[in-house]
C-alpha cells in the first residue's frame, strides 16, 4: 500500500473513514456535482470553525467554472457568532447546518446522502 506524505495528507483534507475497507487516512471525497450554491460564515481563528474550512477545501478547484456559485465571509477574530453552511442543490433544494456542533465527517454523509438522492434520479431518468 502506498503511503501518503503528512503534508500532503493535510492538503488533501484526509479524514478518519467509517469502512473499514478503506485506509484509515485517505482522502475524502464529497459528491459535489449536485451544488448549484454555497455560502460559509466562520471566523477562521475559532477551533470550532474547523468543518467549515475543510468543507471549503474539499470543494473542487473547478466547481465555480462548472456553475456553482461559492460564498465566504469571514468574522473578525472576537466574533462569536458560529460558524454557518448554507447549500442548494440542483433539484432547488436548501439546507442550513449549524457547524458549531458538527465534525466534517457529518457534514460530509448530510450532503453525500442528499447528492446521492439525486443521482439516484438522474439515473433512473437514463440522464
């Protein structure tokens, strides 16, 4: 098995996996082709803003050219205010998740189950 550079793993946004098939330090990966939009709030010096910076960083570099619209706003370092993710989904669905009291790990099966609906669909469709 190949092993994975502890700086590269960082970029990579590599997470614990729930199989137990898989290495336990693989890249994550997200279904993404499904958001039409994205709005994150944090303040990137809060620890509790954790699953909103690794969210953004498992959003694929092209995904703006391929129509998704990607908002961020970030708080000052004395802002209390927790940290927010705001989606829509191509079948015009919405979802707001609070992230101060969610990992990236949760944040990821909300989306992945919603996404896989939807190819679901799209496949049944013959799409």
């Amino acid at each position: 098995m190949r092993s994975i550079a502890p700086t590269s793993c960082r970029r990579l946004a590599c997470l614990p996996s729930s199989s137990s098939s898989q290495h336990p330090l693989l890249p994550a990966i997200m279904i993404t082709r499904f958001l039409t939009d994205v709005r994150v709030t944090f303040n990137p010096f809060s620890l509790r803003s954790k699953p909103a910076r690794l969210f953004l960083s498992l959003i694929p570099p092209n995904a703006r050219s391929d129509g998704m619209k990607i908002e961020s706003k970030m708080l000052p370092r004395t802002s209390k205010e927790p940290a927010s993710l705001a989606l829509k989904f191509k079948d015009g669905k919405e979802m707001n998740l609070n992230l101060d009291k969610m990992r990236i790990p949760e944040v990821m099966e909300e989306v992945d189950r919603h996404s896989r609906q939807l190819a679901r669909k799209e496949e049944l469709n013959g799409n």
